[in-house]
C-alpha cells in the first residue's frame, strides 16, 4: 500500500490514513535514472521530496569540485525542506546514485501541510533538530578524531539500516572521501588499516563488517 512509504517517514508516522491519503493527492511522482540531478545547490526551492524507491546523494562542492556528501537517502526519507522554511535557494545539492522514484510535493502544498496540521509541524521540527544534531555530531568528529576513528563511524552511520548478516553495502573509495570530507587517499589507506587488522573486508566496491565491537570501538561508540 502506497501509504506505507510515508509512515516510514518520521514526521509522517503518526498521521492517520486520511491525511496520509491526502498528502499522496498532492503529491506528484518523477523518475530519475541513475546520475540525474534533481537540483543543484544554489537552485530555487520549488518542492518537497520523498523517496519512493532508489538512492539519492545529498552533497555540496567546494572550490575546485572537492565534494562533501551529508547523506545517502534511501526509501522513506525526504529531502528539499529547508528551501522551503525560509532559504530561498537549496543549500546543497541531490542526485539519483541509482535509478529513483520521488514523491514531489510543490511549495505551496508543503507549507499549507504545516498551517494545517500542527502534528506535522511538530514532527518536521523533530527531525530537523535530529539532522541538526548529526551535523554537531560530524563537526566534533572532524575536530577530534583521526582518520580511522572517522571511517569507523562513517561505516556503522551508513551500514546503520542494512539488514544482512554480515552487513554489507555497495560504496566506492571516493564516495567514502567525499562524506567524510576528506581526499581519498587517506580513505584508502584507512580502509587498508581496517582490513588488514580483520574489522572490515574491502572488495570491488563492497564493504563488508567483518567486526562490528571493534569498529563501535573505534568510532568511540562503544
């Protein structure tokens, strides 16, 4: 049921079916392949995302196009929202990793969500303080760990929703960089570190946890 994409996103959960039903009316759906730009930084915000099916990168670039990467975004969660709080261009850039489906709600549709339904309201404001709280959390950690303390929770944050035993999931070397803020050659010699110590195994594009205790260790979670 269509509805159930939108109960797994956060500030949606605890709508009933009606109003689910009628965030769906107003909602159109897009298809991007894999590589398409949904929009770039310093575009206007027109809409609202959600995730339907696929993979979306959220990232900036900087100087001479060093990239960061904030987020993979996967079914069920949204982006394009803070263009439309009061930013009246995106701060950041999303892009299809792999072909996508979105949910896409105009401006005018989202805001009249949040004068009209004050649990909405409430929920959006819940999770903008939890990615708030993520960004806190990635400054402390570029100031004070080192590079393998940094790949080591890089890898648990990313690997966080995956359900195989061992867990296991598709990222290359740059993209791994390009979230921790870094070049990749650092990464690569992380990487190589872990593997050779048994925590991780590294093959073709896939990283797999071989020691999940050691790695929370290392990310200082444990």
């Amino acid at each position: 049921m269509v509805t159930s994409v939108l109960k797994q996103v956060s500030f949606f959960s605890g709508l009933g079916a009606a109003d689910l039903n009628r965030i769906l009316s107003i909602a159109g759906v897009k298809r991007y392949p894999a590589g398409q730009m949904v929009f770039a930084k310093q575009d206007l915000g027109n809409n609202f995302f959600i995730v339907k099916s696929g993979r979306i990168k959220i990232f900036t670039t900087v100087g001479a196009g060093k990239k960061k990467i904030f987020a993979f975004l996967k079914k069920g969660e949204f982006f394009g929202e803070m263009s439309l709080l009061g930013g009246k261009v995106r701060s950041a850039s999303a892009q299809a990793v792999s072909e996508s489906e979105l949910y896409v709600i105009s401006k005018k549709n989202f805001r009249r969500l949040i004068v009209e339904n004050p649990e909405f309201s409430l929920k959006l404001l819940q999770t903008l303080a939890e990615r708030l709280s993520k960004a806190n959390k990635d400054m402390e950690s570029m100031l004070f760990h080192n590079i393998l303390g940094r790949l080591a929770e890089a890898i648990l944050d990313l690997s966080r929703d995956t359900k195989t035993r061992p867990v296991k999931m598709a990222i290359d070397q740059n993209e791994l960089a390009q979230y921790l803020g870094t070049t990749r050659v650092p990464v690569c010699r992380a990487i190589n570190t872990l593997k050779r110590s048994g925590i991780i195994d590294y093959r073709r594009g896939e990283l797999t946890i071989m020691d999940q205790a050691r790695l929370k260790s290392m990310s200082g979670e444990a």
